[in-house]
C-alpha cells in the first residue's frame, strides 16, 4: 500500500482498538510515563501496542510515538509522527475530544514540520476522519460520506470561541497571560479546555472553534522564572505541546486555509518533528482567519507582559 493508504489504514486501526476502552475506569490506570514526560494510561498502552504491530509487520517504515519515540524497521523511505491518542484523558472519561493523530515526513535527517505531507486525524468515538496532503487540500469523512471544511468567519473576540492547551500548565501564570482573553470572550463567546490538540485544531476547519492557543513553551522562553513552576505541575517535567501533539493538524488546518504559528505568530516550518521535552516543545496560535489571529496575538503579547511584570513583584 502507498504512504497515504497506509497512514490512513493505521490510523482506523488504533480506532478500533482504543474504541471498546473508551470511558472505562481501568482506561484511566497509570501505567508508565511517556518519553516526554506525561503520564502513560492503560488506554494508551493499548493504542501504542497496535501500531507497533501493524507497522512491524509493513516494515521498511519508521515512526516516532509519544511513548516508544523513533522506532525504525528496515530501510524506511518515510517516518511517521504518531500520537495514538491525541487526548487521553478525554479517551479515558468516554469523551468526544479524543484522536488518533498520524503525519507522515520523508525519512530525512533532522525532518522539519516542513517536511511533513500528510496528516491524519480520526476522532475515535465518533469515527469522523480528517485527511490532508500538503498542497492538494483536506478530505473530511463522516459516516462514509465526504463533507466540506467549513471555517468560521469570526473576527471579533468578544464573540470568540476558543479552546486552550491547560493539562501540565500552571494555572495561575497561565491565566496571567490569557485571563484578559478569557474575559473578553466569556459571555457572547467561549472557553473550552478540551484536552486534545488535534481536536481542538480540527474544530477550526468545522466551524465550531475560532481559535487555538497554546503558550506554554513561549511563557517558558520569556519568563526563564516560569520553568520551574511547570516543572513543579508535571511532577519533574514540562509538559507543553510536542511535535506528535500538533503535526498532523497543522496540514489539516492549513490546507483548510486558517492560520497557524508558534507562540510569537513565526511560522512553525523549521521546527524538529522528532522529539519531546522542552527542546522540541512548540507553543501554538491557531485561527480560522488572519484577522483574528493577529488579534489572539495581541492578546497573548500583552498577556506575557502582564506575567513578566508578575515576577518582578
């Protein structure tokens, strides 16, 4: 089968497997941590094991997951970036905003976010599939039919809906950044804490969410103070978006045509794809409309201000 028949079949697979799991209380046992630091749960064990099997059995491939990191199998042409459950919390309390998130990059040296060509995102409750090539636009599957991406045409923040990247971040600082933000957009719009990445950025190209954000690593990288306190919220590691956390959504929402940036509104072309922990971590501003994400980045400018300001108290 060819890379886009492969990643596709891969990423139904793990659906069939994790589904049976979903909102079960053994789902939600800690197992082991993950190479980035985030806790494993027994639903992702599960999830991890299928794609080792199906892919040891393809062989010539290699992938990066969010708990084996880089296996390699023969001479592999391309390297996949898999997040099994993109949302594990949500997989484990029997939630929609839970995903199996698959990018494929050719099997480069050091691939880049750039590299990447395909993504790969299907809910696994609900079955819905989200499958981009870069350049060659996104199909959207629900119930065996195609539907249409569909972008909001908000621009007002007053009216925003918008989700956030809160699991590992500590709430105080990060409410110092994007309190202002929740304000302005809390009673004609809305903010969720969905728990997932790759729901989150998929609900752009829906229509039902405006924007993304996730600011961890930037409010890492201005304010030096913060790291600790991050580390002291995920138990010794920081835990902001990786690269499987947001590679396959990226094709996704680009292709639909909304925004995406790192933390500073800088495109995120040059960032590693393989990898975990603080060096490879990415903050993100995700939006429907470029309109409206130079207005999230003038929120989250003045906010990292305000927390700047924080720490010299």
């Amino acid at each position: 089968m060819d890379i886009k028949e492969l990643v596709y079949e891969l990423t139904k697979s793990v659906r069939e497997k994790v589904y049976p799991h979903l909102g079960k209380l053994s789902s939600r046992r800690i197992v082991d941590v993950a190479v980035g630091g985030d806790s494993t749960f027994a639903i992702d064990e599960v999830a991890e094991e299928d794609v080792m099997i199906f892919l040891k059995k393809v062989g010539n491939i290699a992938y990066y997951s969010e708990d084996k990191g880089l296996v390699v199998y023969g001479k592999p042409k391309y390297v996949l970036i898999v997040d099994p459950v993109d949302g594990t919390r949500p997989a484990a309390a029997g939630f929609e905003s839970a995903c199996v998130s698959i990018a494929a990059a050719e099997y480069v040296s050091e691939p880049k976010i750039k590299d990447v060509f395909l993504g790969c995102v299907q809910e696994i409750k609900t079955g819905k599939v989200f499958l981009a090539e870069k350049g060659k636009g996104l199909k959207i599957e629900e119930d065996g039919k195609e539907i249409a991406p569909l972008l909001s045409f908000n621009t007002d923040l007053e009216s925003l809906f918008w989700s956030i990247g809160f699991r590992g971040r500590p709430a105080n600082e990060l409410i110092t950044v994007l309190g202002d933000l929740v304000d302005i957009s809390s009673v004609d719009g809305g903010v969720f804490d969905i728990g997932s990445a790759s729901y989150s950025m998929t609900r752009l190209v829906t229509g039902q969410l405006d924007a993304y954000i996730d600011i961890g690593k930037r409010m890492i990288d201005e304010v030096p103070e913060t790291k600790a306190i991050f580390e002291r919220v995920g138990r010794g590691y920081i835990l902001n978006n990786n690269p499987y956390d947001i590679a396959a959504s990226v094709v996704i929402a680009e292709e639909a045509g909304a925004i995406v940036s790192d933390g500073y509104g800088a495109p995120i072309d040059e960032y590693p794809v393989l990898g975990s922990g603080l060096g490879f971590q990415i903050s993100c501003v995700a939006a429907s409309d470029a309109e409206l994400h130079k207005k999230v980045l003038k929120e989250v400018d003045s906010g990292i201000d305000k927390l700047k300001l924080s720490q010299k108290l």
